[in-house]
C-alpha cells in the first residue's frame, strides 16, 4: 500500500520524516519527487495533501482516503473533480491549545495595556493606568467551529466574558451564543476583543467589511487567526486609519507571505505575525493521520470528516 504525500505550499521533509516514522511499513510517495507519478497513480490508497493541485485527486484508482495536512478546506471547495471518499481534516488538539494561547496573549495584551507600557518604559515614564477588570472584559468569538469553541473555552477559563457567533444556532455548554446575520450586532456592539475564527468559504469571502467593522466600538480590537480573505482589507484599513477601530493583530492574509507592500506592515495600530497562531507539528499530526489511516482500514469512521458546505458559511 502506497500513500501520496502532496503538500504544496510548506516544506515537506518533515512530513515525509514524521509519516516515514509513524507508517513505517507503508511506502510514502512524494509528489514532490516522484519521477513518474503515471506509473504509481495505482498503487496510491491514501492521499495526505494540502493545497493539491485542482482535480489531481480523480486520477488515482484505488483511493481509500484522502487526509488533509490542515483543518481549513477552502481548497476544496474549488475542486468539482473530488473522488468519493472519506475526506478527513486535520484538527490537532496541539495546534488548539497554540491558537486558543494566541488569542488570550492578545486579548490579555489589551486589556493590560501592555503595549502602552512597552511605550513607557521606551519614555523612562512611570505611570500606572487603570484597566478594565477580566470579568468585565467582554470578547466576540466569530466562528464556533473547533478552533472557535477552543479560543472561547481558553478565555472563559482564564476569567474573560467571552461569547460567539455562528452563521447557524449552535449549543455549547457555559458559552452564550448568537447566530445569523440578525443578531451579528448584539454578539458585536460591547465586544472588546472579535476573534475571528470562521472558515472561508463563498460565504464568508470579505465577511469583515465596513459595515460590520461599524458594530464595533472605537476600543475593539480585532484578531484574525482563520483566513486572511475573510476581512476587506481596505475596509479595515479605513476602520484603523479613522480610529473606528482601536487595533488588529493578523496572524493570516490574503495572500501570503504577505506582500511587502502592504500597508499592514508598517501601521501603527496593526500586529502582523506570520500565520504562526496554529501551525502543525508534522509529529502529532502524523500521529493522528496514521490513526485515521487505520480506521478506514478497518472500515471505521474517521474523524473529522470533511462535509461538502451546503449552507453559506
Ligand atoms: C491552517 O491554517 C489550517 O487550516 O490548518
């Protein structure tokens, strides 16, 4: 049995180490490096992937599975070629735990001034600020999907109001959620920190325009660890520039690396980190693949599975 590793867009030494390790009585068939893929389309059962090349999937006969080197699936849904079956996303509780600390580190940054003392301290100037207490601090998760329902949980255990908004009604025990575009502005208006953590989709594409950036108050500040296409990037610019909004820590972009033009790089109200919130450990991952692997094998249910969208977000 032969697995297919296609990953475009990082290094795949690690993932063919870790999948080497953690299969060692498979043959891991590098993409990258195969000198006919032609010739082992056959022999491929499982293909690991991340941002393959569109309709590339159809060609291999004998597919078993196709597991995803991430939980994101917008690349997916550009490909109309998709084979039937099982799809598996890539949701490491590792990777979690990072983008659940990301956002408490940021939300924790602003409540506490931080960056108004790194300020000082630059000035020699010794002065204490009042600050508005963690139980009174009220953050917005957009997106209770896996990473949505984390980044809550981390907040709330860490003393933080925090409550979420979902396209559709979701039930998640101690968290007060909202849901539709109806009741957008009452999760928004008294939000100190958004974390967007929505998937993106067709429906989501430009979600965070101007009209939405208008439900904040001038104090929020906005967090993005999802998509960097979920937010109009002018739209947020125009919100930063006119002091609509009070700042953004970007940890994904449009397009990335992020051009060294953007104006992102150099605003003063904006945080730019290199999509680093949530990136996966090639060891744990391999880990979980490897399991999933073996419940397809065993004609169990992998999880999770990836559910063709049929809503719009
Ligand atoms: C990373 O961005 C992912 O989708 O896992």
């Amino acid at each position: 049995m032969s697995i297919l590793l296609n990953n475009h867009g990082y290094e795949n030494d690690s993932w063919y180490q870790a999948l080497s390790q953690t299969l060692p009585n498979q043959t891991i068939i590098r993409y990258d490096q195969v000198s006919d893929i032609e010739k082992v389309r056959d022999q491929i059962r499982y293909a690991v992937i991340w941002n393959h090349p569109t309709k590339d999937l159809q060609y291999y006969p004998n597919l078993k599975g196709i597991l995803l080197l991430g939980a994101g699936t917008e690349h997916l849904e550009n490909d109309s070629t998709l084979p039937e079956v099982p799809i598996v996303r890539l949701i490491d509780p590792e990777v979690l735990k990072d983008m659940g600390l990301y956002s408490l580190y940021w939300v924790m940054n602003h409540q506490r001034l931080y960056d108004c003392y790194r300020q000082q301290q630059r000035n020699t100037h010794w002065q204490r600020h009042d600050i508005c207490q963690s139980q009174d601090y009220q953050v917005t998760v957009l997106g209770l999907g896996a990473v949505g329902i984390e980044v809550a949980q981390v907040l709330i255990r860490n003393g933080f109001n925090a409550k979420g908004w979902d396209a559709s009604p979701r039930a998640i025990a101690d968290l007060e959620t909202y849901h539709g575009k109806q009741q957008l502005a009452d999760a928004l208006t008294d939000a100190d920190t958004v974390v967007n953590c929505l998937p993106l989709n067709k429906g989501t594409q430009s979600f965070i325009d101007a009209e939405l950036l208008g439900l904040f108050k001038h104090s929020t500040q906005l967090v993005n660890i999802s998509r960097g296409a979920i937010i109009d990037d002018d739209a947020l610019l125009y919100a930063l520039d006119s002091d609509q909004l009070d700042r953004a820590i970007l940890d994904v972009f449009a397009v990335e690396p992020l051009d060294q033009q953007s104006r992102y790089w150099e605003h003063p109200k904006v945080t730019v980190t290199p999509h680093m919130s949530g990136a996966t450990y090639a060891r744990s991952s391999a880990k979980l693949i490897a399991a999933n692997i073996l419940r397809i094998e065993n004609a169990e249910k992998p999880f999770p599975l990836y559910q063709k969208r049929v809503d719009n977000h």
